[in-house]
C-alpha cells in the first residue's frame, strides 16, 4: 500500500513577462524564443514571495482534496532555494497553513517533485503516514542571469503542490542522479566568513544548453519507457504524460522517441516557461483542473534537471 493523489492546486505570480518585454532586455526576439522553445511568456514574481506561493498551492491542494491542515502527517517541500537558506520551506509552510506535522526540504532541482513523491513513498509503506502535502515551488527569477539570452529566455517562477493519501495509485517510480556540476550550476555567490579563501561565483544559473538538451531528450525516453515497464504497462496503456515543461522540442523528441502520441503529452511550456520542480505539479494542477484527468487513467510523469537528476513514475489517477 502506498498513496493516491487526493488533490492539486498551484500558485503562480502574477506578472506576465513577455517575449517582446525581453527582448528590450537582451538582444533576442519573438520568434527566435518561440521556435527554439515554444515558450510565450512566463510569470515572475514582483510583489509575491515564494512563501505566499507554497502557501497559496499548499491550501489550493488541501481544499482540492478535501484534508484539513491539522490532519497532514508531513510536509515535504522541493524548491531549490526557499525563503531562508534555515528555517526549511516546509517549515514556513507548515507554520502558515497551521499544521503541526514534521517538515523539510528536498533539492533534487527540476525533478524535486517525483523526488518528493518518491520520499513520500517510503512514509506510506512504513506505515507512518495517512496525509502527505508535496509543493513544489521555485523561483528561478532571483538567480537568472538577466544579462545572459541564452538562459533568462527559458525559465520563470511558480509551481504546484499535491496532496497524497494512502492507497495503490502509484504504479512505479525511479530515480537517477549523475553528478556533473559542468553543465548546469548555480553556485551561492557569497560566504561570510573572513576566512575562506576561494573566489566568489556570481550567483546565478550557468548552462552548456546544447549538453544538457541532449541529456533531455535521452533522460525523457529512457525514464518514462523504464517507469512505464515497471508498473508492468506498455506505452499503449499511458493515457497521459505530464513532462517536464523545458522546451517544446525537447517534448516532441520525447513523444517521438517513444511512439507515444504527441497529442498525450500536456503542454504548458508556452505560458509558464520552465519553472523547474513546480514544472511537472503545475501542469498536473492544471491537467486536473481542466478536467482532462478521469478517474482510473494511467498517468506517466518526467522530469530531469541539475544534479544532473532525473525522475520519472506512473500513476493510476484517483480522483
Ligand atoms: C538553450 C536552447 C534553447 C538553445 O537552443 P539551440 O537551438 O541549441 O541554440 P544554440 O545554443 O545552438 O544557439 C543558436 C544561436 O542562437 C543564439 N541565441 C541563443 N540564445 C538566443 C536568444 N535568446 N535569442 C536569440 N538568439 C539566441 C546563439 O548565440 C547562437 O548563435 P550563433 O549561431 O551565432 O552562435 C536549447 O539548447 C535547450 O533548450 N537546451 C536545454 C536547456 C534546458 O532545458 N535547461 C533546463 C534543464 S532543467
């Protein structure tokens, strides 16, 4: 016995950054943007704080699922920088949402969220939970190097959390990480210490695009066919797959790679850009929501990022 998902909800700011405000930024345009990306716009946070999103997500889910705070069992945040370096996200969280259960963090970047999931797992097999809230949250604006084309065109802010309950929803999962902090970093920037003797990076996201685009389109393939063959299904059997939202191209190649068809994969790369972990329980909020999920439909979620990291799983839908 493990879990079923009981319900979604997200959070997103409210500022659209366009493709035509960024390039009077850097030197690109609508179009290269579009065709290289398929991405329109992205949110970024201006007044909002990552706090208020994980908290607006966190209570969306709860009320989706029908679990009052007090009932959760554990809070497992995924974000790679939360509001403070100490206390955790989840504890932030917990502390606004008025639930009494333990907290942390996980940083497995853009696949926190089935890395999340995957934690969540071993509490329902030992039989330490009934309610898990997993949200997945970044806010990648405030260490994108805005100067930089060839990164600030990809990423913006927002995410998503989900509530889980026991029961056999979850058919597979698998995780991998492959350490190379070459071709995808973001480093601190600043130590205090008087000290320390190293040179500070600037602290913002360094990519080997190319690098990591193939590491993508290789990852996607390979974890969905993997997860999909454990849960003793066949791609014909996937009635959706919820990808991570990089880049449309790198979606289109998955789909090809697989023989699954294109028109499975749900797509809202376009709006939101890549918003690392909140990227895939985004666009399962919004699959949710748009009603497009029925009840006993067989689910596969993707998702890799720095570490390098990927995650994958498949899902029967509960709801
Ligand atoms: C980053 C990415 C979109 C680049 O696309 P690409 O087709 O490989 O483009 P290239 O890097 O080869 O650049 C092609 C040209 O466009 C230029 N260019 C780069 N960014 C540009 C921009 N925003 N606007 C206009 N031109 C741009 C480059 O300078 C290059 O010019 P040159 O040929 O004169 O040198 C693509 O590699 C990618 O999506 N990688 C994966 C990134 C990712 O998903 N990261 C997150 C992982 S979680």
């Amino acid at each position: 016995m493990s879990f079923s998902i009981l319900g979604t909800g997200k959070a997103v700011p409210e500022y659209i950054l366009t493709n035509d405000e960024l390039s009077t930024m850097v030197d690109t345009n609508d179009e290269w943007i579009k065709t290289r990306t398929g991405i329109e716009e992205r949110r970024v946070c201006k007044d909002e704080t990552i706090t208020e999103l994980t908290v607006k997500a966190a209570t969306a889910a709860l009320e989706d699922a029908g679990v009052k705070p007090e009932e959760l069992d554990l809070i497992i945040c995924s974000t790679m920088r939360g509001e403070n370096i100490t206390p955790s996200q989840g504890c932030m969280i917990q502390k606004e949402i008025g639930a009494t259960c333990p907290a942390f963090d996980v940083n497995a970047a853009c696949s926190g969220f089935i890395y999340a999931l995957d934690i969540a797992d071993g509490y329902f097999v030992r039989k330490k939970v009934k309610y898990v809230l997993v949200v997945s949250m970044d806010n990648l604006s405030n260490i994108t190097d805005w100067k930089d084309r060839s990164t600030c065109v990809l990423f913006g802010d927002g995410g998503a959390a989900a509530v889980l309950g026991e029961g056999d929803d979850l058919l597979s999962i698998n995780l991998t990480a492959n350490g190379n902090d070459e071709v995808l970093r973001i480093p601190h920037g600043t130590n205090s210490s008087p000290f320390y003797k190293h040179e500070e990076e600037r602290a913002v996201l360094h990519m080997a695009g190319n690098e990591v685009y193939k590491f993508a389109v290789n990852a996607m393939a390979t974890g969905i066919k993997k997860s999909i063959g454990d849960a003793g299904l066949t791609e014909d059997d996937v009635d959706h797959v919820i990808p991570h939202q990089a880049n449309i191209r790198i979606i289109n190649a998955s789909a090809k790679n697989l023989g699954i068809p294109r028109e499975k994969f749900f797509c809202n790369v376009n709006h939101y850009g890549n918003t690392s972990s909140g990227s895939v329980p985004l666009a399962l909020d919004e699959a949710n929501r748009a009603g497009l999920l029925k009840k006993g439909d067989i689910i596969a979620m993707c998702a890799f990022g720095a570490g390098l990291t990927t995650g994958s799983c498949v899902i029967r839908w509960a709801k």
